[in-house]
C-alpha cells in the first residue's frame, strides 16, 4: 500500500508539480511565506554583517557566501563592505515588506 502512494506521487523537482502548487490558494501563500522570511533572514544576515564590519573593521566578506563573497572581496576598505552590506540589508527589507503587502492581498 505504501509503495503505491509513493509510485503516485509528484517529483518535487518536476516544473509541472510547482506551477500546480503555485495555482492554488494555498499553495501561492506558502510560496510567498518562504519568500518573506528568506528576505527577513537575508535582512538580518547583511546588517549582522554591516555591524561586524562597521565595529572592528576586519575583513567579514567570507561570511557571506557565494557570488556576494566575490563582490565584497572586490572593495579594499572595511567602510566600503559595510555601506554594501547595509545597501543589501535595506533592499532585503523593502522586499520584505513588500511580500508582507502582498501576502496581505491574498488573505
């Protein structure tokens, strides 16, 4: 019985399986609730880490991961990571916001 249930089940990695998801009430409201609190914690990361380069002015921008690390890497002065990082910050928390709106819309 188990193994039926499983065998019927969508892959969710198939394109077709989101776009059902995303279709629905439900399902759109989840989508944006995952979005609103990933930009609140990228919020929190980036003005954690405007904060640590702001106070000791040591070299932060390995924290952050990914292509960012790369960019942060490209500016010579702990001022300069610290005014991206703080620009990062507030873009992140105007999209949050923005998702708060509109996760508002859908109820």
């Amino acid at each position: 019985v188990l193994l039926t249930g499983v065998g019927r089940k969508r892959s969710p990695l198939e394109l077709k399986s989101w776009i059902a998801c995303v279709l629905t009430l439900d399902g759109r409201d989840k989508v944006t609730k995952v979005l609103q609190y990933t930009s609140r914690l990228l919020t929190w990361h980036f003005a954690g880490l405007a904060t640590k380069c702001n106070d000791n002015g040591e070299d932060v921008s390995g924290i952050a991961g990914g292509g960012l690390s790369l960019l942060a890497a490209a500016f010579s002065s702990p001022a300069l990571r610290g005014k991206l990082y703080v620009a990062l910050s507030e873009r992140f928390n105007a999209l949050y916001k923005a998702f708060v709106t509109s996760r508002k819309a859908f109820r």
